[in-house]
C-alpha cells in the first residue's frame, strides 16, 4: 500500500502542469515570407547599365520592404502583396502602370488580378485606361463586386464608383517605352520581339496565419492589338493562392501560361503529387519551354517555403522572410 502512494506522488510530481508544453512540443514562432518579380526574359549584364542595375535592384528592394512591414507588423498576405505591387506600379523601370508598353494604337491598357489563398476568391481587370492602381482595383472587383473580371471602361468605371485614384491616361506614358513601339513598327517586328523582356510585375505572400495571397500587375507586350489579353489576369494562368498548396505569380510569355494553366498547374503538382513548391515550379516551366514558352514564376506555400523558378537569362526578383532571409537578383548565375 505504501509502495503505491509513494507511486502516485512520483507520478504527480513528474507530470507537467494543465496546459503546460514541453520543449519539444513547443512550436516556433509563426513566421512570413513574401517574394516578388519585376519580369523575366533576355536580362543580361551587357544589355543594362550599371546605373540601370543599381536603380533596379533599388526599386525591388523598396517593394520588399512595402510587404514586408505589413507582414512584420502582422498584417495580411493579401495586403502585403497589394502594398509591393503598389510600389512597382510607380516605377517606371517596370511593365506596369507608370511605365507599361504601348499597345500598337499608341496607348497604355493595364491587367492585375489578386487572389486570397484562405477562400480562393479573386478579382482580375484587364484593358485599365485611367486606374493609377489596377492591382487595387482587381481587390475592389474580389471584395466589392460579385464578380471575378472587369474590363476595359467597365472597369474603370467600377474604380470610379470605388473612389479609387484616377490619373490622366499620359501618367503612364514613358519616352523610353514610346520608343520601343516606334521601333517596332519601324522595324516590323512582333510583339515578342521587342527586347524580349516581359516586365510584369508580381508578389507571392505567406503571413504568420499561414495564409497565402498572390499578386499580378502588367501592361502587357509592346505593340498588342486586337483587345490581346494575356495570362497575368487570367486566374489560373499567371496568377494563383490556395491556402492548400501554393501562392503563385507568373512573367513571361502569357500564351505559353494559358495553354498549361500555368500558376493553378503548380498547385496542383504541390497538392495532390506531393511535390515540392521547387519541384512543381521546374516541372511547369519544363513543359511550357517544350511548347516554345519562355518566362519564370515565384512561389511560397503555407509553411514558408520561397522559391522561384525561370528559363530565361535572368528575371528581376527578391524576396524576404522572418527569419531574415533577403535577397534582390536580377541575373540567372545570382543563384
């Protein structure tokens, strides 16, 4: 009898107060990761200036630092992925707003879409004329409209009634991109042949709820005509977030990413094949690049992964993590 209280007093002492973990139970801290791109094609230092490096990688890093003070503070990855598209926008080194290529009628027509990972809604816009801000006005179309697409002056007229900002369609115009449409049609080259760099621009997010967002802005190719839309408002094509498997964004060659569902064909590699976000991401590229698709994407996933992946020279990028990580690249061998 004796030997059994002495038992259970032993067994009192050893057990770990009500609620209490030990070490090894003991989760890290939540963490975030955000990732963004300012496009992907012939980038190579030969082709940009020492002055256009340094400008560059300064603008990436200024979008870094706009998602990451949201997730920092413990904001949302739907809103640290708008806040790093916000910035780029502005920029005039990059494909979308103040700086997009003009279309072969001479003006600047403007595509973004967003998504949420947590419920997979999604707002996209296409053919913005007026919007300083379209990847703002595609979260208006997710939260505001019963819709998915707007476009054209639909859309426009939506950011209107949303009090979102409007500028004069000149805000967008830049010497340098009116050039190269000149010399396109002086020269008779197609679309894709102007440069060959694609300069949309995008964000992927994880915040420290685990959940992801994904972000796309462009003006799209040079010289597009015909209402051509490509793959960056297209949901599923450049632009996916399923809390599941994957946030992703896309750049490149927008017909390649329709024709392989490119963004959704890496969440669903990650979801139902088991694979790596890494994995996924090469194995999509390797089948665009079969078709003739060149271009690159970013991807994070719920538990922080941040990884990217391209067949061209180079691709304009950077990413950050809680844990400190942070680079900005611009050519392949960066990696």
């Amino acid at each position: 009898m004796r030997f059994l209280f002495l038992l259970g007093a032993l067994s009192l002492v050893a057990a770990p107060a009500a609620g209490a973990q030990s070490p090894s139970q003991a989760s890290a801290p939540p963490g975030w990761t955000i990732l963004i791109h300012g496009g992907a094609g012939t980038i190579e230092r030969d082709r940009l200036t020492p002055e256009q490096d340094k400008e560059i990688r300064a603008a990436l890093d200024r979008a870094i630092d706009a998602g990451s003070a949201v997730l920092a503070a413990k904001g949302s990855s739907l809103d640290a992925v708008e806040a790093a598209i916000k910035v780029l926008e502005d920029d005039p080194h990059f494909n979308a707003g103040r700086g997009a290529v003009f279309t072969w009628e001479g003006r600047n027509e403007l595509d973004a879409a967003i998504m949420d990972g947590r419920t997979r809604a999604a707002g996209a816009v296409t053919g913005v004329t007026r919007t300083r801000h379209p990847v703002s006005l595609a979260r208006a179309v997710m939260e505001k409209s019963p819709h998915v697409f707007l476009s054209g002056a639909g859309a426009d007229g939506f950011a209107v009634e949303q009090g979102l900002q409007q500028v004069d369609p000149e805000w967008f115009a830049t010497p340098e991109r009116r050039r190269q449409l000149e010399r396109m049609k002086a020269k008779q080259l197609g679309s894709y042949d102007v440069d060959r760099k694609y300069g949309t621009v995008g964000a992927v997010a994880v915040d420290v709820e685990g959940h992801v967002a994904a972000a796309t802005s462009t003006g799209g190719l040079t010289g597009k005509r015909w209402g051509r839309i490509g793959d960056t408002p297209v949901i599923g094509a450049g632009t996916y977030a399923d809390d599941r498997a994957c946030a992703v964004s896309a750049t490149g060659a927008g017909e390649y990413f329709i024709r392989v569902g490119a963004a959704h064909e890496i969440c669903a590699r990650i979801r139902m094949k088991g694979e790596t976000p890494r994995q996924a991401a090469d194995a999509v590229m390797a089948e665009l690049e079969a078709l003739g698709g060149t271009g690159g994407v970013i991807i994070t996933g719920p538990g922080g992964t941040a990884d990217w992946s391209f067949n061209t020279p180079g691709m304009y990028r950077g990413k950050a993590t809680s844990a400190g990580e942070r680079k900005v690249a611009i050519y392949k061998d960066e990696d």
